[in-house]
C-alpha cells in the first residue's frame, strides 16, 4: 500500500539527473506549468509553489518555509517515528540547494532559475537526527516544504 501511494502522489517525477545532469540520487525533479511561471525571481516569496502534485490525503505538512543562503529547521518528534518523510523544494540561483542532518546529505539539487520543482523521499532509515540543515550560497534563494505520509 505505501508504494502505491508513493507511485500516485509522485507520478509525475522524473529524476534531477535527467532533467539537470547531477543531483543527489534519491532526488526527482517535477516539470509542468505553473499557474504564472516565473524566472530568476528575486525573493523567496516570488518562487513557484513546490508542491506541483497534491499529497496522499492524511498527509501532515511538517514545515513549510523560505529563505535564502543556508538555514535550518527542527522536525516534530513525530518525524522519527514515520515509514519517511518526503521533501520537496525549488530554488534559484548559479549553484546547489542540499539537506544534511547531523552531517550527513539527506538530498539536494542544482537551482538553476526555479523552473524545476525537486522531491526526495527520505526513508525511516536516513531520520535519525530531526535538526536538518539548508545549505546554499548566500546568492540563492529556495522554498521548502516537508510532509509525512499518513499513518497505515
């Protein structure tokens, strides 16, 4: 049950190496219209949503939030207890946008002028430390959002 409704809510990803040539390898990258697709936004506000397909009804959004350079958050307590966790992102800007926690890559894309939504699914496995880091050269800009799958 939990594959099919990875298989439905990502359907539409196709792997960051496809679509740009060298990204973490857990990361997939969404492609489509945007409502008002924009290019080389200036501010954090200004990027597309990165949320390109609906979640699995039950989800629980973790955290949802914006910035630029490097940056941070800690996940609820209940982030550790999930089958996984599924990151998506987008970004603009010349160089990369990675995750890490407790110094380990969790995921991670090239930017480029936010055209390309990314997605990871971080697996129990890989969540053993709830403080995650952004990390990014000051120049870029990104939003993110963390959900967790409903309870089966």
């Amino acid at each position: 049950m939990k594959s099919s409704l990875l298989a439905a809510g990502l359907s539409a990803l196709v792997l960051v190496s496809a679509c740009s040539g060298g990204a973490h390898p857990r990361a997939a990258a969404t492609h489509g219209a945007t409502t008002s697709p924009v290019r080389n936004p200036t501010s954090p506000d200004r990027l597309p949503d990165p949320v390109r397909t609906p979640v699995p009804v039950g989800s629980k959004t973790l955290y949802a939030g914006s910035g630029h350079g490097a940056g941070g958050v800690t996940l609820p307590a209940s982030a550790g207890k999930a089958s996984s966790i599924t990151v998506m992102w987008t970004c603009a800007g010349t160089s990369g946008f990675d995750i890490t926690a407790a110094g380990k890559s969790l995921a991670g894309s090239h930017c480029g002028d936010a055209s390309g939504a990314f997605a990871a699914e971080i697996p129990h496995a890989h969540i053993h430390e709830l403080a995650w880091k952004f990390s990014a050269a000051d120049s870029v800009i990104w939003r993110i959002v963390v959900t967790q799958p409903p309870e089966s």
